[in-house]
C-alpha cells in the first residue's frame, strides 16, 4: 500500500493530499529514511510525522483491506511508538 493512502486510511492525516505535501516538504520518514507519497508501506515499518510542533512516531501493524477504514478499526493499523512535542525554531 502507498504511504499516502496508508497515512490517510490510519487517520494519522486526515487527507491524502495533506499527506501528500507533507512527504514532498521532508516531514514524513519511513525507518528513519526521507519517504515519497508513492513509498510502499510494509509490516513493521516505523513511520515519522513532523509537523505543528510535533514528532509522532508510529509502527505499522497491519495494512487495511479497503482504502476505507472505520474511524474506530483505524488505531488499530498501527502502534504508537513516540509523541514528542519540539520546540519552534526561529
């Protein structure tokens, strides 16, 4: 599954074009490497998110079926492995 889709299926943003752009601005990792939208997304793979003062860090358990996903099945696509609030810089 495309990291995009994985991204907005999850719930960890709330549209795909959102992700889209945030993986273009350099904000999304995938184990710890620089991820396109286009990335595929595996099984155990640890995703990054920066954004508003934020570092999430999350590990994919398990890829949906369908690119719709329950608002309540979608915590279950993954477990959450840092919530790290950062400092503005500048």
């Amino acid at each position: 599954m495309r990291l995009d889709l994985f991204l907005r299926a999850s719930r960890l943003v709330l549209r795909r074009t959102v992700a889209q752009e945030l993986c273009d601005a350099g904000a999304v990792t995938v184990n710890g490497a620089a991820a396109r939208p286009s990335r595929a997304v595996r099984e155990g793979d640890e995703i990054s998110i920066k954004r508003r003062g934020r570092a999430l860090t999350v590990r994919v358990l398990t890829l949906p079926q369908s690119k719709q996903v329950s608002r309540g099945d979608a915590p279950s696509l993954y477990e959450l492995v840092s919530d790290i609030e950062t400092k503005d810089e500048g």
